[in-house]
C-alpha cells in the first residue's frame, strides 16, 4: 500500500463530475478529502490523501490525467517562510496535526508537509506573514 | 559581598567580565550557589522580542526651500496617518494607525490588518522610502501649504521610537469560555478553552528579573532592536503594586518601561510589523536589559526560574471585555505554559506564545557577547522607577 498526497485542480467543465466516485469504485483506491474549494462553472481545488496498491495509483493517475485534471504534489501549497518565522509559537496549538511544531529545547518551531493537511487554520493566526498559503 | 556599577564597567574595559544569561545563570546557581555565583558573576543579561502594541516613531522632517508647517496640519506616510500637531517640522507615528478605507485591512470580518504605522516603520528601518503625503494651513514663515514626495531616513533629521509602553513585567494568559470564536490582540482563541495564549518571556523576561526595580530605572542602557536604546520614564500603566510571590515577582501586568531609540540604527531584523486578524495592526520590538549584579540579591531574583513564575488565566470572552464574571479562572507557571498544554477548570488546553522564546535568548546572547567584547558598558540609573507601595 502507499499513500500520495496530491493536489487536483479541476478545468470548470469536469467541476460536476463524479471523478472521486470513479476513483474509488473503478480504480480501488481510497481517497480522503483533505480540502476542497468547488464552485460550478470555476476553476475547482481539491488537496486529497489517495491511498492503494502501486498498479492502482498509477491507473488512477492515469485517469485523472485523461480528465484533464491538473494533479501536483502537495508540497508548496503552505509555505512556512522560516526567515519570516519568529518561533514566536502562536501556530502551534492551532495546527490539528502537529505539522507545525516547536522543538521544546531550542525553541524553533518548524514545519512538515508530512504532516499538513491544508485545514488553514494556521494561515490567519501567524502575525508575521510567515505562514503562505496557495490555496 | 558587593559590586559597584563602575566596577563592572572596569572590568568589561579589562576584557575580564563574568555575564550570563538569564537562562544560564539558573543552572550557574543550582551547581554552585547564589554565594559563590554572585561572587564570581558581575552582570546577567535578559531579553525579549514580541509585539508591543505603545510604540511609535518621532520623525522630524527637513523642511524644502520653501517651508511648511505641519503642526496643525496633517501628514499621512504611505496613508497611513501620523500625529501632526507638534511643532512646525515633527511628527509622530504610531504602530498601530491605519490607513482610511484600505482593503488590505476591512476586508470583512475579521480583518487581516495587513498595513499599518508598524508596517510604514518596518519599511523605513529597510532603507525604503515611503511616500509622504501632508498639508498645512500656510503662515507668513512656512508659506508652503502642501508636500508630497517619497522619503526615506536621509530627508529625515531624526526619527527615533519613543515607545510610551513596552516590555510589560508580566503577561495574563489569555483564554476563551464563550461559545464563539474570538479575535483579539493575544491572537485567536477558540471557544470553550480551545487554546491558551501568553506573551512573555518568563525567566528571560527584563522587568522579572529586577522584580523590585533595584537596578533598572530612568537613564538605563539597554539593547533596543539592534541598537543601544534608553529607559526614558516608568512606561504608562506601570503598576508595581500588583500582588507578589515571595521571590518577588509579581503575579499579573506590573512594571512597564517607556523607551528610546535611534530608530535610524536599529536593524530590521529586530523591529518587525504584525498583524492581528480581526484586531488589527502592531509592531514587535527587541529588547534587551543587562542586570548588574550587585549583591547576593540581585543573584537570587536573576535566578528565578520559569517554575517559580506564575502568569494569571483570564476569560478573553466575557471578563476582559466586560468585567463580569470570574476575574480569575487559574495561575500557572512559566514552566506548565512552555510544556505545551496547562489546566484550566479541569480541561487540558494547549498554549501558544506571541513573545518568542527562541529570539528572546538570541537578544540575551548577543547582549551578552557585546558586553564581553567590550562594546557595551552597563549604567548607574538616574532615578529608580517606582516600586511597590511608593508614594
Ligand atoms: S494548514 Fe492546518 S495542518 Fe497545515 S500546518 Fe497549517 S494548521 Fe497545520
Ligand atoms: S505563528 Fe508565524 S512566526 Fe510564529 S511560530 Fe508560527 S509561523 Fe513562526
């Protein structure tokens, strides 16, 4: 099994498809929403965890790109700026997963793409700007 | 034993100075004691570097061949309005004034705040310019009646910060019981105790430790975001009569300091514009205040640690702003808020800091560096800021 965590952009024609339904039931893979900003008729974005067998990755892949679906890695979706970073602390208790962190004996608190799942929350609370968002 | 001010400073003269930091000096005096730490220890340097909101630029500008008076006029710098009514060439700008009707700020609610007084400072502290928008009412000696051109430090006599406020001895912990979300200047608190916020620097705070204002007061030299920088008066809302431990240390908000500095020589690095969603717009200041260890006193309240300071919890829903309800719902330690998570009415809630420990050692540091290099000398105060129960 392996985990991919992407990024799909929709061409507004395909926003009414049931791609995600496809994917699940044609290609067998699970697929856990992380993020999703649809509107009919627009350019939609969805951050997504697929999950399955190698073969059945690529397959899904392969069909998302038949879809005309844009599909890019998660990484740079949030950007943590570290010279923009203070290690104030004030994203750390509002990040659900633990992606930002502080490092308890230096103070510096740093960023996992790992572990985002693009919930945002951290974007607004960080008075530095440090914490950049693309979504 | 005792130790002068101008003997520390001879011996920073020699190169044989003894400086730790506030953070050091707690492990210096469990190994060896306060007797033999205070023996053989002459200053212990603090710091902090976090937003504080009562800051601000005095700028004098150069007049032009043909002379205006700004005082009872007005100036915007970058649209963002300064105090005008100084005399014919001074203005003061605070961190926290906005521009009128800027979307990057009222862009709904809650406001992202995203330019201000802080932000024009910041950039000026960057060597930009900034536009400069102002207008006077014309008199027979400054006839010119309006300016507008872009300025930078070099059109400026002076521009230092003069912060009526900063360094507050002591942080409430800022909590949330109401039912909503909630925006305020310790950030966002999340309803039902869905976090706690603090903003101190705790043992490597300045005001906690000289808890009793013994050797900080009016003319003290301090490090002030990249420069040297001076204690001017006790800051506004300076309240050293707040209940105490037995240490000393004050339990809530106590002292505060107003400071100065040539804001033309503080680094960027150190003077850094924030923005408060839903609050609005402020500026984080370093600063960085060497302790002379005069005596096994001074030795005992340097080495405070963060167990043994306690910060109150206050309802940031309901209280603060309204003064009902329970004024305060906890005390916890330095120590339970930098573990991560403390105990409010039976419930674990997760802390966050707006002051930052990580650059509060970094000022410590370097203070101390610059002490030991011989590049800063410490100073005998003027004037002692008020203490507890002062008349
Ligand atoms: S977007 Fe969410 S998960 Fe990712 S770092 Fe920010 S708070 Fe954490
Ligand atoms: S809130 Fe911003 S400045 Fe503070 S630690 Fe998080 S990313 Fe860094």
């Amino acid at each position: 099994m392996k985990k991919k965590k992407v990024v799909l952009t929709f061409p507004p024609s395909s926003v009414e498809d049931p791609i995600i339904y496809h994917l699940i039931s044609d290609h067998g893979l699970k697929v856990n929403i992380l993020r999703a900003a649809i509107d009919p008729g627009k350019l939609g974005r969805m951050v997504v965890e697929l999950t399955g067998e190698e073969s059945r990755l690529s397959g899904g892949t392969a069909y998302l790109e038949r879809q005309g679906i844009g599909i890019e890695p998660l990484a740079g979706e949030i950007r943590h700026l570290e010279d923009q970073c203070t290690s104030c602390t004030a994203c750390v208790p509002v990040c659900p997963t633990g992606a930002l962190d502080v490092n308890r004996e230096t103070w510096m608190v740093s960023y996992d793409a790992d572990r985002c799942v693009v919930c945002l929350s951290c974007v607004d609370v960080c008075p530095y700007r440090a914490i950049v968002s693309h979504f | 034993m005792a130790r002068t001010i101008e003997e520390i400073n001879e011996k920073i003269r020699a190169g044989s100075v003894v400086v730790f930091t506030a953070e050091e000096i707690i492990e210096v005096v469990r190994e060896k004691g306060i007797k033999r730490a205070s023996r053989e220890v002459d200053v212990v340097t603090t710091g902090t570097f976090s937003p504080m909101c009562s800051s601000g630029a005095f700028i004098n500008l150069r007049q032009e061949q043909q002379k205006m008076k700004f005082g009872g006029g007005y100036a915007t710098l970058n649209d963002v309005p300064a105090y005008a009514g100084l005399a014919a060439a001074d203005i003061y700008l605070g961190a926290t004034a906005l521009p009128e009707g800027d979307p990057r700020n009222n862009n709904g609610r809650p406001g992202r705040f995203r330019y201000g007084g802080a932000h024009v400072i910041e950039e000026l502290a960057q060597g930009k310019k900034v536009l400069l928008n102002a207008g006077g009412y014309g008199t027979d000696c400054y006839p010119k009646k309006r300016r507008e051109q872009m300025i930078g430090f070099e059109d400026m006599n002076e521009a230092f910060l003069f912060n009526p406020r900063n360094c507050y001895q002591n942080y409430n912990v800022a909590v949330n019981l109401s039912d909503k979300p909630i925006y305020t200047y310790m950030g966002k608190l999340k309803p039902r105790l869905g976090n706690a916020n603090y903003c101190s620097a705790g043992q490597l705070s300045p005001l906690l430790n000289d808890p009793m204002y013994r050797t900080i007061g009016i003319g003290t030299r301090i490090f002030f975001c990249g420069t040297e920088g001076y204690v001017v008066w006790n800051g506004t809302q300076h309240n050293p009569d707040v209940p105490r431990l037995a240490n000393g240390t004050p339990t809530a908000g106590a002292g505060t300091l107003a400071l100065i500095g040539n804001l033309k020589d503080m680094d960027p690095k150190w003077l850094r514009a924030v923005s408060f969603t839903g609050y609005g717009v402020s500026l984080s200041v370093a600063v960085g205040l060497p302790i002379p260890i005069l005596d096994e006193e001074m030795m005992r309240f340097v080495s405070i640690s963060d167990a043994e300071l306690k910060a109150p919890v206050i309802d940031y829903g309901v209280f603060y702003p309204t003064g009902e309800g329970k004024p305060k719902l906890a005390e916890v330690t330095y120590e339970e808020l930098k573990s991560g998570t403390i105990e409010v009415n039976g419930k674990k809630v997760p802390t966050g800091s707006f002051s930052s420990y990580a650059k509060a050692k970094e000022v410590a540091g370097y203070l101390k560096s610059l002490i030991t290099d011989g590049k800063f000398f410490m100073t005998q105060a003027v004037q002692p800021l008020p203490g507890p129960n002062h008349k």
